[in-house]
C-alpha cells in the first residue's frame, strides 16, 4: 500500500465524556486508507458508521488514539487548523444534498471556493464547470436545484465536493433518497471521476449492490471493523 492517505490506530469515541450517560461508540478501530482507493462503509445502523466518518472527516474529535491524515496527527489541532485542513483535504457528499435553493448549479459547486477565499476565482470557476460536465450536467449549469432532479441535484452536490480538488470525499448515503436508477446513476458518476482523477472515496452505504461497486468493503459492528476485505470483481 501507498503511504496511507488516513491512518487510524486504536480509535475510541465515547459521547458524553465524564457524564451519568457516557458512552462508547467505537472500541478501538484500526484503519488504513491509501489514496486513490474506493472504499464502502457498511453496517447496522448504530453501529458507528456517521461517527466514523464525521471523525474521518475532522466534524468530530475522537477520545483515544490516533488518527494520522496525510501523516499528520490531527488529534492535538485547534478547531481553526482543523477546518484548514478539512477545506484542502476533504470533499462531503451527504444524502440530502443541502444545495442552496437561491443559487444556481454552478454557483452552488463554487460556494466552498467562495467560503474558502471569500472569492471564487477564473481557474476555480473552469473548475466548477469541469465538474458539471463530469457529472453530465454542463447544460444546467445556470438552472437553481427547483429545476433539477434528485439525481441531478445528488450530482451537483457531488461536483462541489470536488471543486476544491480534495484528496479524499467522505459520501454518506449519497444516494439513501434516490431511486434505484437515479442511484445506479449516481454512482456511475463517482466512480468515472474517481478512475479521472484518482481522489479516494470513503462511501456510507446500506445498498449492496453500490457496495459491490467498490473496490473495498469495510464493515463495522458495534463499534469494531467486523469485515476489511477487497470487493470481488
Ligand atoms: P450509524 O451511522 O452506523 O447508524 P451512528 O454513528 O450514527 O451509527 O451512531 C452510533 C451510536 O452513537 C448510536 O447509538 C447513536 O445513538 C450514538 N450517537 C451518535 N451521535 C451521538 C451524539 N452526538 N451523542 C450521543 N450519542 C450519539
């Protein structure tokens, strides 16, 4: 394996540390993720899998362990470096799109530039447009979400968790609210700017059809990795 995109090393999450309701969410997981991989989350609900995303994704802290981005330990940062990092590391799909319904498609793919930089520049408005066509939707690039689809609004959402080019996309249920072909759609999606651009993929899914379309299964448990295994072509 390349040099691990995230490492994480024993990790514990416990809510309501130090409270009557304490409790512990993930028991100590052990999890490596190169770059460029295309990995399915599966499990029970309630097993854990939000938590490990949002911790993944540096929205949570865990209690114990480690957990290495890049090679960097993110444990100790300040919330201020924390969201530094998320904004040039990481994209976010989730399943309801959270578009903004005042703006159209492509100034909805440019907002995390625009939260970035307080401006969105040339190169990164070329970007945006890149990533509509990449998801087949340059010809609504001037339509607001009320005018799309599910499917289509999935994509745009997906377009703007590209657009500042993260080096992984953490996807919870990106398609739990569409149809099944909206869905197939979708995915067909993700996977084609995965193979373009090489950017890993950490996708929450319940389907297992879209999980047979990843390159790795990662199943939690009750808060432990039950199953790591490649997916069969
Ligand atoms: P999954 O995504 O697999 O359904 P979650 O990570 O959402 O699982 O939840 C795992 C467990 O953690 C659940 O029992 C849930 O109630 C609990 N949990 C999640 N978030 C919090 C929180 N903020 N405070 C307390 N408990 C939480």
């Amino acid at each position: 394996m390349a040099d691990p995109l995230i490492h994480l090393a024993a990790l514990r999450k416990s809510y309501n540390v130090g409270a009557p309701n304490e409790a512990e969410i993930l028991h100590g997981i052990d999890l490596q993720v190169a770059p460029g991989e295309f990995v399915a989350l599966m499990g029970p609900s309630g097993s854990g899998k939000s938590t490990l995303l949002n911790i993944v994704g540096l929205l949570e802290r865990l209690t114990t362990g480690s957990y290495r981005l890049q090679g960097r330990e993110v444990a100790g940062l300040d919330d201020a470096a924390l969201t530094l990092l998320r904004r040039r590391t990481l994209g976010f799909v989730f399943q309801f799109h959270h578009l903004l319904p005042a703006f159209t498609a492509l100034e909805n793919v440019t907002l995390p530039a625009l939260m970035a930089d307080g401006r969105v520049s040339a190169r990164q408005r070329e970007e945006a447009m890149a990533l509509l066509d990449a998801v087949g939707l340059a010809a609504a690039a001037g339509k607001k979400p009320a005018e799309l689809s599910g499917g289509m609004q999935q994509r745009v959402a997906i377009a703007r968790a590209l657009v500042m080019q993260p080096a992984l996309v953490l996807a919870d249920e990106p398609t739990g609210n569409l149809d099944t072909h909206s869905a197939d759609e979708v995915f067909t999606h993700l996977r084609r700017i995965h193979a373009e651009r090489g950017t890993a993929f950490v996708i929450v899914t319940h389907d297992p059809r879209l999980a047979a379309r990843c390159d790795r299964l990662v199943e939690l448990v009750d808060g432990l990795i039950a199953r790591d295994a490649p997916v069969k072509p």
